[in-house]
C-alpha cells in the first residue's frame, strides 16, 4: 500500500467459482436427438473465446443442424436481480452450419452478421448503476446459449465469462496518502480522511512502468469507472479515478469540479512504481470530456496525451448565465456560453497537448447531436499531428466509449443503431490500446 496512513484496497470477490477457457473450445450438447448435417454429426456450438474477460471477443457458431430450416439461437444468463435474455433466427444452409460471424439473422436485435451478437444484444430488468456494474463489470457471468429446430432443443452449451475482479485490484485513495509520515487526521479535523479518488490497477501489479490514465468520472451506465477504468486496468494500465459532478472534488456550496483535485488525483498516480510519471493520460466522455480536454491542455508538463469521447472540445458553462464548471485556487475557471453556436465558441488550445490525442464521436449520437461537429472544430484548433486518431463512427449512438461485448447503453436503439454503436465500441478501445501499446514501447 503506498505512502498514506487511510489507504484501503477493496478487492472484488468472485461472483461464482469457474474455470474460465484459454483456448478455442468445443462444448458439446445434450441433445433432444441426433440432428443431422452433411456429415450427420450431433449439434453442437463451436465458442472461440481465446480469453474469456468480460469484454473480451467471442465467436460463436454451430454444425450439425438440420438444413434449409430455421434455428432460434437464445443466450440467457441468470442474476440476482433476474434474468438477461436475447433471441435470433437464423436459416440453416444445407452445409448445417450457421457461423454468426458471417451468417445474418433473419430475425434479431442487430441487422449485420455479428460474432457475439447474442450476448452484446441481451436485455434484462432495470437495475440501479451499482446493480448495472455489478452484473456486468465486476462479477463473473454463466451465459447459457440454446438452439431450437422444429421447437426440440438440438443443443446448448454454456459460455464462461469472467468479470474485472479477477483482473483488478481497487484502492480508495485520501488526502493522508499524499503525505508521508501524516497522523491519522488533522488536529481537530478530517482533512487526511477526505477521499481524492480511487485507484485501478493491473492484478497482479506490474513490474515494470506503463502509461497510466488520469480518468475523470462523470458517465453512468457502460461510461462509468467501474467499466472504463477497470477495462484501462485489466489491459495493464493503472488508472486513477477523480470523480466530477459528485461530492468528491468540490468546493463547499459549489457544483464545480476543483482543478486541484486533479492535481491530487496525478501527484498521487505519478508516484507509483508502476506508472510512467512522463506518459499520463488524461481520460473523459460526455461531460467529463470537456475537463480532461482542459487539464491536458493546462498542465502540458504533466500530461502527456489525451482520450475524450462524446462531448465538447471548449469548456462550456453549464448556463448560460455562466455557471462555472471548474474551479481553480478558488475561483471559477472562465468557461463559454453553451447557447453559441460551435463557429462563435473559442476552443481549447489542444495543440499545447505534447502527446497523442483520440477524439471520438457517434454521427447519431442522441445526447449531444452535434458531438461530431465539435470533434471537427477540435481537430481544426488541435492541427494534424502525428499519431493522433478521430474516430467518427458512422451511423453510432452516443455510448461509443462503453468497453465492448456487454448489452448496456444500448436499450431502445434500434438494430442497425446498436451495431454501429458495438462495432464504434470495438474500435474505439482498439484505439485506446494502440495508443498506450505504443507510449509503453518508447
């Protein structure tokens, strides 16, 4: 545990006791019968899923099945708080193999053909974002995966899937670990008991140092900490997490994030032994992009590079009274009327971030409809640099930056929407990764 006198690890506890599959593998059914393919071999699935990580990708497929009929493929996994589900119908070619990675559904919540369709697609109860995390971040899920022909199940296997609790180890951070040697609190106060952030790092922790993340929480759902800096931290970069739009952060009677909490939040980072204290990055989508945006751009010697996604590249009021949104030694950080136009608004002065910049946006974005307007505005301040990427995902919604394969955000898009919106996803955290796999081998 590093420096301070309240530091607290919380680690995950398993949701349930498995052995996760590190290979291609082929589980076999039990059958309501022998169905027959060409070569009248018994239905089955065929899961490649060389890691089984909750986010990690998954093709599914299956032989056997009875050609030129239909097949209704379902995926069902079971929670505490009940059950998720989805549904697809396929037509069986008189090879009897159905491969969702390059059949299309004749019927199913996504329009294209899709490797993991089935289980990005599941829907479930309503859940509150602890419950949301819960199920589809921290624990570990049992995914069953069922083919009907002729209403006789032909087969059926179970997918393993494991959750970032296997893979991430969690820490509270306080303002006492700032301070080596402090006593448990202030004469008469609190001040070492007041929580700066929370650190996410690789499990086990890593030997060596690697470009870490300063992550700004400000999204629920698939945006939250418990999704994107555990997905930063499995990957193997230790990200510390500063939450805005909270309590954590804010100055007394204020709605404003402190900037001096952010300095907190990356003295603390730059001090472990695993981070390269000269390849931070600072992370943020929808409201919380515009901050890390600013950060970056306000503390160059620091931070290195930035990742923001759906939201704005100027630091908007949050009214057009001019409601600040940040404040720094005290006092309101100056910010733009959010009622002018993007061509009468100043942006950030993204060209003083020294490192790599990944701006993205969904065209169909439904929260910010004009998010791939200011991710060009951003591009005209920033200028073209090398190693910079701006992903405009084509006909996306506004989660884009939700770590793949899990269903949340995507309820009442429709199919074509969804799949624009989970294939931004893949490409996004592929972005994410290969720019941070690069700083790592500099």
């Amino acid at each position: 545990m590093t420096g301070g006198i309240q530091s607290r690890h919380i680690r995950w506890r398993r949701a349930s006791t498995i052995a996760a599959s590190a290979v291609a593998i082929v589980l076999t059914s039990a059958l309501a019968g022998c169905v027959g393919g060409s070569a009248s071999v018994p239905a089955h699935f065929v899961i490649d899923q060389p890691r089984s990580g909750i986010t990690d990708p998954v093709a599914i497929s299956l032989v056997g099945l009875q050609p030129d009929e239909t097949v209704v493929l379902t995926a069902t996994t079971r929670t505490t708080t009940g059950p998720w589900e989805s549904r697809a119908v396929y037509s069986v070619p008189p090879s009897g193999i159905v491969d969702l990675h390059s059949d299309k559904p004749l019927i199913a919540p996504y329009a294209r053909a899709d490797q993991a369709g089935l289980l990005w697609t599941m829907q479930g109860p309503s859940l509150s974002q602890v419950q949301l995390e819960d199920v589809w971040a921290i624990s570990d899920r049992d995914i069953r995966l069922v083919a009907t022909q002729g209403g006789r199940e032909v087969a059926a296997t179970t997918v393993y899937r494991t959750g970032f609790g296997h893979q991430v180890s969690v820490q509270f951070v306080f303002a006492g670990d700032l301070i080596r040697g402090a006593q448990n609190t202030a004469p008469g106060g609190t001040t070492f008991d007041v929580r700066i952030g929370t650190f996410y790092d690789p499990d086990p922790r890593l030997v060596s140092r690697r470009p870490a993340v300063l992550l700004i929480d400000g999204d629920d759902g698939g945006g939250s900490a418990a999704f994107v800096a555990s997905q930063l931290a499995s990957s193997g970069y230790p990200t510390f997490v500063v939450t805005a739009f909270g309590p954590e952060g804010q100055i007394p009677g204020s709605a404003a994030l402190s900037a001096e909490n952010l300095d907190n939040g990356l003295t603390w980072l730059q001090r472990q032994h695993d981070v390269d204290p000269a390849r931070v990055f600072t992370y943020g989508t929808w409201r919380a992009s515009q901050l890390a945006l600013w950060y970056a751009t306000h503390r160059p010697g620091a931070v290195f590079g930035a990742f923001a996604a759906s939201g704005t590249t100027a630091l908007l009021c949050t009214s057009s009274a001019g409601s600040a949104v940040l404040t720094e030694d005290g006092e309101p950080v100056p910010c733009e009327d959010p009622q002018r136009t993007i061509a009468d608004t100043a942006q950030l002065q993204l060209d003083r971030i020294p490192g790599p910049l990944l701006l993205a946006c969904g065209e169909r974005d439904e929260i910010l409809a004009n998010a791939c307007e200011w991710l060009g505005a951003g591009r005209i301040a920033r200028g073209e640099r090398p190693g910079d990427i701006y992903l405009v995902a084509r006909g996306a919604a506004h989660s884009i930056s939700t770590p793949p394969v899990v269903p949340v955000g995507l309820q009442g898009l429709s199919p074509a929407v969804a799949q624009a919106t989970e294939d931004a996803r893949a490409q996004f955290w592929a972005d994410v990764r290969g720019i941070l796999s690069a700083e790592t081998r500099r």
